[in-house]
C-alpha cells in the first residue's frame, strides 16, 4: 500500500510549513479495543469522551492523535495502520487547526451533546464518517462556525471508502475555551435531526443483515455490501416500504438471493402493493412461491474470491 495514503503525509508537511497541527481522529466504536494498537505503537491520543459519563468507555472512544509532533518513521506506520481502518470502516477523519492539542480535544468535547427539539438530549458521533458529512451540512451558518470556527480543515474516508475534503477555511479562529456546559452547545431541529437519522438508517440495516447473514458475507468488501444494500433499499422506498422492517426482509430476500428474487413476478408483483403493516409484509413474503428463495445465490456465494474456500459438504 502507497505511504501516500490518501495524501496524509503530504498534508502534514503542509500545515507544518503554515505553522498548524495535524490532527486524527479515529472512532473507536467501530475499532473497539484498537486503542490498545496506538499504545503499542507509542502513539499519544486523547479520548473524546473524556469529561462525560462516556470517560470510561475508552475502548470505543473517538481517538484524537496529533500527527505533526510524530517522528517521521512512526507516523508513516500510524497512517498505514489507521488507513486500512478507513478503508474497512467509515471511522477515519483528519483536521488542520493552529490549536494544541488540549485546547483542540477539549473544543471538540463541547459537541459530546446535541439537543433535540423536545427537550431530550442525545450523543452526537459525528465523527462517524456516514454522519460527518451530513452533519457538516446540516447545521446552520451559525452552528458551523462553533463547530468548525477553530479548523482549517477537514477531511475524511467517507463510508464508500473515498476520500473526501469537507471544509476548508484557510482564517480559522480560536477554540471555545469555556469548561463543558451542562446543556448542550447546539440543538437540532426536527429537519435537522431527520437528515442525520436518514445518514444513519443504511448504517442499521447494514447492521441488521450482518446478525442474520452467515460469516462469509463480512468477509466481503465494505463498499461492495454497502453498494448492493443502499440499491436494493432504495428499490424500497420506490415501492413505498417507508419503514425499517418492511426494508429489512425485502433486501434479505434479495442478499440470499444476489438480487435474483427482486427480479422474480411474484416479487415484482407483490411490490406493486405491498402489505402496510410489517408483520402482513412479513407474512406475504414467507408465502411466495418456494422457486423465489433459490432463484440465486446468497450474495456471499456468488461473489467469493476464487482463492476462498467454499462451503464444506460434511
């Protein structure tokens, strides 16, 4: 794999010349324990949930590593390491600001938080790379400039596994300096708030079908599963199956099937109006003709690497 990878290095070089630091933020939620990799390695991180109720989930923390203090050797090993992270998981994100590190962890703890419009508060992992995106693009002029006033830059390996600059701001202030409110900096409204679920909802099934899918189906790539589940959820909506059950056994169908079920009549005739309650779905799809279930094979079969080993016949 390059040392080039997605251009870190080079980027690193640059905000050095600007008298900036690098920064690197892993989440650990999707790498739980890994923070034990970056001790080995003799990196230096903080977690982001320091502060929070969350201060002892360190094994599922966002990790924030500032490179630009790294030895050349150990951070060219880091960005192999947590590269191949990204690339395997929408976890990886990096950050230009002229902020130590303290100052810059302890800014970034002010958005722990999001207040909703009915008064209850949630845990915002806007460091998720499905979300980081969205949610750059959902706040209002006002809540971008508290949230990212104090960045130069932001980039990231977004859940497709590219690589994605998502704000630049070459006149970045100064970070929030305040110890962390007990309310919520931001609050989210309705539109808001739906925008980032909707940026969460593939992420679920995604999730769902993994409990239900056998262990070959993990070991295909990232994108591949993540491109084949959005399509087929997408064939979804289009039929006006707006919830997320109704999504989940329609798009199981199609993943043991390699889409092959989508495309059988009786399939295509159900579609055309299909059960508004789940458990009717549900029960409409168990009744198709027995032809529909074995028109393919599970997506995990059909798109084996050659040198895999297939199934063992006892």
């Amino acid at each position: 794999m390059s040392q080039d990878l997605f251009g870190i290095p080079a980027w690193i070089e640059d905000c050095s010349a600007r008298q900036h630091r690098a920064y690197l933020l892993i989440d650990g939620a999707l790498n739980e324990g890994q923070q034990r990799k970056l001790q080995a390695m003799r990196v230096g991180f903080v977690s982001l949930f320091e502060g929070s109720p969350e201060d002892v989930l360190l094994d599922i923390a966002p990790w924030l590593i500032e490179l630009t203090q790294l030895a050349t050797t150990q951070r060219l090993a880091l960005i192999k390491w947590a590269g191949s992270l990204g690339r395997q998981r929408p976890c990886l994100s990096w950050y230009e600001s002229a902020c130590e590190r303290d100052a810059f962890a302890r800014h970034l703890r002010h958005f722990h938080y999001v207040g909703l419009s009915d008064d209850q508060i949630m845990l915002m992992r806007w460091y998720d790379t499905r979300i980081l995106p969205v949610w750059l693009q959902v706040l209002t002029h006002a809540q971008r400039q508290l949230f990212a006033g104090c960045i130069n830059h932001i980039a990231c390996v977004d859940a497709e596994g590219i690589m994605r600059v998502l704000h630049a701001n070459p006149a970045a202030g100064r970070p929030l300096e305040s110890e962390l409110p007990d309310a919520p900096l931001l609050e989210l409204d309705d539109q808001q708030f739906g925008l980032l679920l909707e940026a969460r909802a593939l992420d679920t099934l995604m999730y769902e079908i993994g409990l239900r899918a056998p262990g070959r189906w993990h070991r295909l790539p990232h994108r591949r599963l993540l491109e084949f589940v959005s399509q087929h959820r997408d064939l979804a909506l289009g039929a006006g199956l707006k919830d997320q059950e109704r999504q989940l056994y329609y798009v199981l169908l199609a993943v043991f099937t390699s889409g092959k079920a989508a495309q059988h009549p009786a399939v295509v005739e159900l579609m055309k109006a299909p059960p508004t309650e789940a458990a009717q779905f549900i029960e409409a799809i168990k009744q198709l003709p027995g032809e529909v279930f074995v028109s393919g094979e599970p997506l995990w079969m059909s798109e084996m690497a050659p040198d895999e080993p297939g199934p063992r016949h006892e």
